[in-house]
C-alpha cells in the first residue's frame, strides 16, 4: 500500500481540495511529553481547533457554524503565545469516547432548522472548502482517502461537498483510535534509547499492575448519512440510534436546506497498533516526493558550495597579488607608485567617510543582528528536537524569546558602529538604541494592525485579541526595549574600532561609471537567492498550503550556507567598487546581499499567482501579501547586515594591511 500525502490533483469528487489544511510546521517524535496510560473504560475526550481554508487563509471558531456543542458547555483550552498568534483556537467538542469501547450509531444532537443566515453561512464554509480540525490525546485527526493504487493523505476533514447544485454536510464521522499497550518504563526507553533503559532502576507506581493502552493514532471518516427523523425523537445525547448506520465515503446523502434540522452521529473503533509512543507523529511527518526534497536540497548545497569556493579563490588570489606586490616592492618604488595609484588606493583618503543617514544604517544593522540571531538559535533548536509537533506554537513562542533576549547584541552592535563611525562621540547612543528597539518591532506592529483589523472584520479566530497586543506591547517595552539599552550601554563603554587611515575633509570625486552601480547591488541578490530557493518553496507550501515542514536540519546548513554566501557576494562588490573609485560602500554593501529580499518578494507574487491560484477575496491577498512583506523586510534586515559587517571588515583589513599616504 503506498500512502501519499495532500498533494493531489482537484479531481476526486468528494474533496475536491486535496491538500492539508493546518500545517504543524515542527516536526519531530512527541518527545516533549510523557506518555498517558489510559485503563479501559477510561474517558477520553476529543477537542476542536478553527476550522481552516488554504482557499482564504482566514480561520474562525468551529462554533461559529450550527455543530453540536458539548453538554457541559464551550470551554477554550489553556493556549500558549504562539497557538494565539497562528490562530488556533482550541476548545472541547461533544465527541467523547471510552478507552477500548468500540461503540457505533451515538446521537450526538439534532440541530434547530438552519435559518437563512445560517444556511448561507454553511454553505459559504462548504464553497470555500472549510475543514474540520480535531485532537485527540494532542494528536491531530487524520484521513485517507484511495486513489487508484495509492491512499492520499489529510489532516482534518471537510465540511461538506456541493454535487451540482446542492450542498451535503458531512453529519456522520466514524472514528478510528489506533492504541498500544502501555509498557512501565522510564524516560530512556520511552525516547527509544535502547537498552539504557535496563540500567535505570524503575520504581514501582500504584496501580502499575493495571493493564493500559496509549493512544498512538487517530483517524476519522467523514460521511454524509441521512438519519430517519423518527428514529431520533426521543433519543438524548449519546443515545444509540436505531437502524445500523452505513459509512461509504463516496456517496452523501444528507443535503442541508433552508428550514430543516441537521443530525448528527459518529461511531468510534479502537484497534490495537504496533506503533509505538515516539513514533507515533511518523504518519503526520511522511511527505510525497521526500527523496526528491532532500536530493534537491543536497543538489543545491554541492552547487553552492562550488560557486562560493571559486568566488573565494578569485577573490582571495585577486587581493592577495595586489597587497604581495606592493609589499615587495622597495622604498624608493613605493614612493614612486604612491603617484601612480590607481583603483582601489585611491580612495584610501575617503574609504571611511562617514555614509549617508548613518543613524540609519546603524539601527539597520542592529536589527539585522537581532533578527539573524534569532533565525540561528530557533532553527538550532528545533533542528535538536527541541520544538516538537506535541507543543504546538512553540516555534513562534520561542522566535519572541530569543528576539527579545537579543535585543542585547542589537544594541551593543548598533551602538558600537555609531560610535565607530563618528570616531568614539558618545554623544547619541541612546537615541540610536531608542530606534533600534522601535525600527523593526514598529513596522512589524503596524502591519499586524493592519491585518488584525481586516481579521476582526471577518471575525477570524486568526485575529489577534486585544489582550494580546496589550501583553506583546508590554513585552515590548517592559523587556525588549530596556534589553536594547543595557546592550547599547555596553556599546557606548566599549572601544570603538579605529581606522587605520585618516580621512580627508573634501571629499573625492567619483568617476563616471559605464553602468549604474545600484545595478550591480541589485543583481548580487541572486546569488544568495540561489541558495535557499528550494528551501523556500517547501517554508512557503508549509505555510500557507497546509504541509508538513520538519527538515530543520537541512533549514541550518542553507542558513549558515546563505551566510557566507551573502558574505562573500558583497565583499566581491565592494572590491568591485573600490577598484572603480567608488568609495560609497557602506548602503551598497549592505543591499548587495539584502537585495535577496527583492526577489523573495517577487517569488512570493509568482506564488500567489501559480501556486495559489484558489486564493479567494481581496481579504486573503491583502493578509498573503501583508505577511509576506513582512517576512521579506526581515530577510533583508538579516542577509543585508550579513553582507555590511563581511564589508566592514574586509576594508578594514585591506587598508590597514598596507601603508599609504
């Protein structure tokens, strides 16, 4: 049997959407927690999170539809940062099963008769291929479908189906719970370390003797079932319907009208699994084309490498024949080529000439390095397993973390470089570090608003509470702010770097050049672009088209990769622009490898337009593209500090290793 994930063509009938609705971005064995022991008979209980669309990215409560609600009344589940700001919103459902009870035919609720808002509603969800998320055991529900000789893959199942001109509800699940016998061991054994296990003593629990079951899997079938309204008027919540109820995915029968009542019933089988306890995300983590992935990524690594290694050599045989030639040369010739300079020694008088807006360009970089470390520290992590699928929203949190935590070296960083650049003044520190701790986290907060407020209007759960921007604003400026003091602090103490040659008061003339230079600087961005292109594909698919990303190993060696890359591209256009006279290097190395973010940007419309070509309403686009730019305006901050601070010393170290007047 071969089983492919969400990847399909629009042509089954039944879910004519055939990709994953809710994405869970990390990815790896349930290793953050331990392991329940569920005694049969035990209850368990099924949760729902918002219902989701890849057709308009815009998520709401599974409430905001006529479904049953639970006896005991809608209860949020406790959420962490990260879950409020992805959109999930998760609460308890009426679906309840006991450990190892097969039971079939419950009656869940009868609905009152869909009013006309109601009907437009359910059906506008229907159109837009809404899916249903559920949990169980905080695992997500998942379903196969067949197709030919392979099964196709979800997460979650669709509301319902319009067949021509009617609309059909999915009224009827049948659940499969997929359990393995519980085995009283410690830590060790449960993450699969082997026989280590042996060697820790275990201690006995009370009521260790009681056999029990882990919940390793959970399946859901869909279907449309019309219920016999006789049959149903004296049966309470959880009653058993009468006659036997026949689940067959590929017909429906319950077409939902104006004026009429909805059923609802689900059966629930539990099957004894050989899967065990961390293994247990495997069916979630398998993705189609898996070799493909890695054999393009590995492809793209080899390539890379070998442009950046002869990028390297050309550079460094370049320089390094111009600096041994005039080392070698006597006293008496080096007096005489000091009046025959060209190139690059030229500007040896204007190379560290203080840059247009250089506040600017100091907080600039600041937020690069904050936004880089960041990146770093939260791929390493995750790439360790430490940011499992179990935890969701913990990428997110632990992004927030780490970016307030750095705001630290953002300050030392751009205060540092203020410093350097005005020849140790200290005069201005603290309003550079006031706008490194607003530049970016500012921007970010006005897009989000704006969003927010486009997410208010549709009454998404995506939207942002107004608590929570309250607790974000305050860890903005209770922890992200005063961090980037403390680091500016250290900057403004700190020696600033000296150059090692001084700096005329007229400025020299720059030459005429054949062609532009922002020219240059723009097409440098193609290089590092070239290096996370693929990557990039698979983050944008996890994103807004519902896959499963989990390769953050591979996503650490592209980053560091696209690092040097981005290094290494604007070191060999400052040199360029050195050896032309142009000694306005500062902006110019900074986009040289920013400039990366442009074509980000113009992939992600190529994206919107091919990829998601089912994107409906101005809403969407506007949160797509909004989202994007911000995505974009971080890259740039990143790669182009990246490429700023490589130039920065590169220029240093060239004119200190020789001596001009």
């Amino acid at each position: 049997m071969v089983i492919r994930d969400s990847r399909c063509s629009h042509k089954d009938l039944f879910f004519p959407n055939c990709r994953s609705p809710k994405s869970y971005q990390q990815g790896f064995p349930d290793l953050t927690r331990y392991p329940h022991k569920y005694v049969i008979g035990d209850p368990l209980s099924v949760k729902v999170n918002s219902l989701t669309s890849i057709d308009t990215e815009i998520p709401y409560s599974y409430y905001s539809l006529p479904f049953c609600k639970p006896p005991e009344g809608v209860k949020d589940s406790a959420e962490n940062l990260g879950e409020l700001l992805m959109g999930d919103r998760i609460e308890n459902s009426p679906y309840k099963f006991k450990m190892y009870t097969n039971e079939t035919e419950i009656f869940l609720c009868q609905t009152k008769p869909l009013s006309s808002d109601e009907y437009k509603l359910l059906t506008n969800r229907i159109d837009e291929i809404y899916q249903v998320n559920l949990i169980l055991d905080n695992l997500p529900a998942i379903r196969y479908t067949k197709r030919d000789t392979y099964y196709l893959r979800w997460t979650g199942y669709p509301i319902g189906i319009k067949v021509q001109d009617a609309y059909y509800i999915f009224n009827h699940l049948k659940f499969t719970v997929l359990v393995h016998k519980y085995e009283e061991t410690n830590v060790a054994s449960v993450m699969g370390t082997g026989d280590a296990a042996e060697a820790i003593p275990v201690g006995k629990q009370p009521g260790s003797d009681i056999p029990g079951y882990m919940v390793v899997g959970f399946e859901v079938t869909p279907c449309s079932v019309k219920h016999n309204p006789e049959s149903i008027k004296n049966l309470k919540t959880y009653g058993k319907y009468q006659p036997q109820i026949t689940c067959e995915d590929n017909t429906v029968n319950m077409a939902i009208k104006e004026n009429e009542p909805v059923t609802f019933t689900y059966e629930v089988t539990f099957v004894e699994s050989d899967i065990k306890w961390p293994s247990r995300w495997d069916a979630y983590l398998k993705m189609e084309g898996a070799k493909v992935h890695w054999f393009s990524i590995l492809n793209s690594l080899m390539v890379i490498t070998f442009l950046a290694g002869i990028v390297l050599v050309i550079f460094l045989r370049t320089v390094r024949r111009d600096l041994t030639h005039y080392e070698e040369l006597d006293k008496e010739a080096q007096a005489q080529m000091n009046e025959e300079l060209s190139g690059w020694k030229l500007v040896v008088a204007d190379v560290f000439r203080a840059p247009d807006n250089p506040a600017l360009l100091c907080v600039m970089v600041g937020d690069g390095v904050q936004i880089l470390g960041m990146a770093v520290v939260t791929i390493m992590f995750a790439a360790l397993g430490f940011m499992s699928p179990a935890s969701r929203g913990t990428l997110v949190t632990g992004m927030l973390i780490f970016y307030m935590i750095l705001g630290i070296l953002a300050g030392y960083v751009a205060v540092r470089m203020w410093r350097t650049i005005f020849s140790g003044d200290h005069k201005g520190w603290v309003s550079v570090s006031w706008k490194v701790a607003c530049f970016f986290p500012g921007i970010a907060f006005l897009i989000l608003f704006v969003l927010n407020f486009l997410l208010w209007g549709s009454h998404s759960t995506g939207a942002i509470p107004f608590s929570l921007f309250v607790i974000l604003i305050l860890l903005w400026f209770c922890i992200s702010v005063p961090l980037t003091f403390v680091g500016g602090y250290f900057g403004a103490k700190a020696n600033h770097i000296e150059y090692p040659v001084r700096t005329n008061q007229i400025p020299r003339e720059i030459p005429p050049q054949k062609y532009p230079s922002w020219l240059l600087v723009l097409g440098a961005g193609t290089l590092p672009f070239g290096t996370l292109f693929i990557e990039l594909f698979f983050i944008m698919s996890s994103i807004w088209m519902g896959r499963v990303y989990y390769v953050f190993g591979f996503l650490f060696v592209v980053l560091i990769l696209l690092v040097v890359v981005c290094a290494e591209v604007s070191l060999v256009l400052t040199y360029m622009h050195l050896c032309v006279e142009d000694w306005k290097w500062w902006w110019k190395s900074f986009f040289a490898s920013g400039s990366v973010a442009l074509y980000i940007f113009l992939y992600s419309i190529n994206y919107l337009i091919f990829d998601l070509k089912s994107l409906s309403g101005p809403v969407s686009a506007t949160l797509y593209l909004g989202y994007s730019l911000l995505m974009v305006l971080a890259v740039m901050l990143a790669t182009g500090t990246v490429g700023f601070l490589s130039s920065f010393w590169f220029v240093h170290y060239l004119f200190s290793s020789v001596k001009l007047d």
